[in-house]
C-alpha cells in the first residue's frame, strides 16, 4: 500500500506504529476517503523519492477535503517520525490562508532534557576530576 517510510527496526523509534495507525484510520474513515487519502499519501512518497526539495503542501491533484488534510499530515508525520506523539496545530497566514503545524509532543522534549541533563552531570564529573588532579 505505502511504499515509503523513512525510519525503521533499530533506529531507536517505536515499532511499527504505521501499521495499527493505518488500520485506525481505515475504521475512522469511509473507504472512499481513506483511499483518497492513502493515494496522496503515495504521491507524496513518490515526490520525496524523485527529488531532493521537501513536500510542503498537500499534492494538488489530491482532492483533498480540509478535514482530510489534516489526517494526511498527521499520516506523514507518523510515517518520518515513527511514533504517534506530536499534535498539529491551526495556523493561519496574513492573507487568510489555513496551514498546519506540526509541533512535537512532549516525550520529544523530555528526552533531550533528560539527555542534557545527563550531558551536564558528565561535563560536571569531568570537570570536578580534572579540577581535582590540578590540584
């Protein structure tokens, strides 16, 4: 069905988060909007793979629905990340234009707190052992 999906075993992401997400999408959705959405999704792919400038809107020829737009981001954000943890936030332009936002979720920003942190406490250890052998 989807033939492109950048992360994968080993890569330290959930384990395949793609297909149970897809499989819910396919009970949220009539099937006629869920192959609309799976066919732009595949457009997409194709895009990425033939070329080096990244996908910022939906694919024209898509015929996407508003309300479908955002389940075909929120699609694609699960296939690059892996995981399901991000929110998609409403954005608007000066001339009135409707966007979307992609905004990380919060066990993102944890683990590199927790990662600074553990950085930190290193630097600091280094630091007190090499002040110490000064000395």
């Amino acid at each position: 069905m989807i033939g492109c999906r950048p992360s994968g075993p080993g890569d330290g992401r959930e384990p395949d988060v793609l297909g149970p997400y897809l499989e819910l999408l396919r009970a949220r959705l009539t099937g006629e909007r869920f192959e609309l959405l799976i066919r732009a999704v595949e457009t997409t792919c194709t895009l990425l793979g033939d070329g080096p400038g990244p996908v910022l809107e939906v694919p024209a020829d898509s015929r996407l629905a508003p309300a479908l737009q955002r389940e075909y981001l929120s699609l694609i954000v699960v296939m690059i990340t892996g995981h399901l943890d991000h929110h998609l936030v409403e954005v608007l332009s000066p001339d009135g234009d409707r966007g979307w936002a992609v905004v990380e979720g919060a066990r993102d920003r944890r683990a590199r707190a927790a990662e600074r942190a553990w950085i930190d406490a290193e630097l600091h250890g280094i630091a007190g052992a090499g002040g110490s052998a000064a000395s």
